[in-house]
C-alpha cells in the first residue's frame, strides 16, 4: 500500500491474493476502495477457493474480476491471459469497467 501513495504512477491492474499471511485480499481491497485516489484501478482478486460467497462479497466491495487459479501453470497461463484481456483500457467498449468477471 505504502508504493501507491508514493508519487509513482498508479498501475492500471492489482492482481489481489485473497489470503495473505497479514492483510486478507478482502481487508486490503476495502483499503483501496477507500481511497479515491485508486478508484480506477482495476482489481482482480484470485484464490485457488471458489465460494458464491466470497466472490459476491468481492463484487460488492469493489474488485472487478475473480479468477480461480488453477494448479496447472498452463492453465494459469491461460486465465491470465483471458482475465487481462478483459480489462478496459480507455476507449475500450468492449467489456465496462462495472461489469464483473468470474474466470473459473
């Protein structure tokens, strides 16, 4: 969190863990939120968990996209991809950036 306030450009994506040793994705996506300063960064959140739960949760406080990761680096590579190439860039009508993605 500490980068993003410095005076370093914003990244446009946040790959979130949603279970870190000390801050939860859940916790540390609700800090950002809370700033509009990263308001339009998009936020995709990733556990190798899928609950209906949690992942309405995420909606709600604010990430853009799930993505459920796979043990398979090829198929990691894969929903990688597809994710990022999900993500709006300015211009793009493609995909909005309140739509929510799930990639299992």
């Amino acid at each position: 969190m500490d980068r993003l306030f410095s005076d370093v450009t914003l990244p446009h994506v946040i790959f979130l863990d949603l279970y870190m040793p000390i801050m939860d994705g859940f916790e540390c996506l609700i800090d950002i939120r809370n700033f509009k300063k990263f308001k339009d960064i998009y936020i995709i959140a990733y556990s190798s968990i899928y609950r209906d739960r949690e992942v309405n949760q995420l909606k709600e406080d604010g990430a853009n996209q799930f993505l459920k990761k796979s043990s398979s680096l090829k198929e990691l590579r894969e929903l990688l991809s597809k994710s990022l190439r999900k993500v709006p860039f300015k211009n793009d009508e493609v995909v909005h950036k309140d739509e929510f993605v799930v990639l299992l």
